[in-house]
C-alpha cells in the first residue's frame, strides 16, 4: 500500500514539473500549422524562423494562434497572404482592415468570455475608470478589455494587471513602458487613449 501511496505522488509530481516526452504544446502545434500554410501560400516563407518567432511571441494567447490558424487554412491565400511576412510577421499597418487579423478578430468576438476574463475585466475597468473619471467611461473600458482579453496570454494579462494595481499617477506609464517592452500596441487601454494627462 505504500509502495502504490509512493508511486502516485511521484507521479503527480512528475505532472507538475512538466516532464518533455518531446511533442509540441499546443502553441507550437499552432505555430507550426500556420506556418506551414503560409510556406504553401508564399514560397519565399522562412518556415523555421515563422515557427521560432511565432512560438516566442509572447503576447498573444493560444487562443489567438488557434483562431489566426484557422483563419490562414480557410481562407484561400490571395486574400490574406500579402498581409503576413515571411516570418510570419504581421504586416497590416495599425487600424488596417486586414483579411486575417479581422477573422481572426471576428472569430475569438464569436467566443463567450468565461468567468475568468469577465472578472479580470471586471477588476482592472473599475481601477481604470476610478483613475480617469473625465474621460473614460467605464462601458468603454470594460467593451474594449472584453474585445482583447481571448486575444492576449495570461503573463502579459498578469503584467498589465501589475500596472493597474499601481498607484493612479502610475498606471499610465506602467503600461506604456509594458507595451514598450513588449513592442505592442495592445493594452488595457482603448486605441487612441493614452492615459491620464
């Protein structure tokens, strides 16, 4: 009995630490697949080098990479090809409607939020809005968190977090030098705003 009382907790401590039985997770299953049709789509594709930036980027959830994948093998590679380079980058200028990103959008805007990202909308719009009173309204702000919350990985969700725990004469620079860090334009803040002034 034990022996059998022993094996199970060396078990389930092996679950934990995550032991490599060497297949891909989920984000490099997604990685891989887009990549692969995007090298169908455009022959001048650098596949390992889209698979290396696209498992390194650090910003966007599975969920994104999911639904951007879905998108690129649905959709025929005339419409959406030219806006991606051979990284796999992202080419559409910001606030482009663009083939990809927009099903992609429209596809995790499809999706119910679970409980989780009500609640963690919930929480930062309230200190949000508590900061800027004049110019955010809190409908605003808990639209837009609801829009990006499927879209972006829990780390960069926890670090932008971080930011609106800060004092309110913090907020706004933490999360412009999150963004900075992070070489993005998505934040909890909506497009156009930069904080309080």
């Amino acid at each position: 009995m034990r022996s059998l009382i022993v094996a199970g907790m060396l078990s389930g401590s092996l679950a934990l630490v995550g032991c490599d039985d060497g297949a891909p997770g989920p984000r490099s299953r997604e990685c891989r697949a887009f990549c692969a049709k995007l090298e169908i789509c455009d022959d001048g594709t650098d596949r390992a080098g889209c698979e290396i930036a696209c498992d390194a980027q650090v910003v966007r959830s599975e969920l994104y990479l999911a639904a951007r994948r879905r998108c690129a093998e649905q959709s025929s590679c005339n419409i959406w090809v030219g806006e991606v380079g051979p990284m796999g980058e992202d080419l559409c200028a910001d606030g482009a409607s663009c083939q990809l990103n927009d099903c992609t959008d429209d596809e995790l805007a499809r999706r119910e939020r679970t409980r989780e990202e009500r609640s963690y909308c919930a929480r930062v719009v309230s200190k949000l809005s508590a900061c800027d009173t004049a110019a955010l309204e809190p409908a605003t702000l808990e639209t837009h968190c609801m829009s990006i919350v499927s879209s972006l990985s829990s780390r960069y969700l926890d670090e932008m977090q971080d930011c609106s725990e800060e004092d309110c004469g913090q907020v706004a620079s933490c999360l412009r030098e999150l963004t900075d860090r992070y070489n993005t334009t998505l934040s909890l803040y909506p497009p156009g705003y930069d904080g309080p002034s």
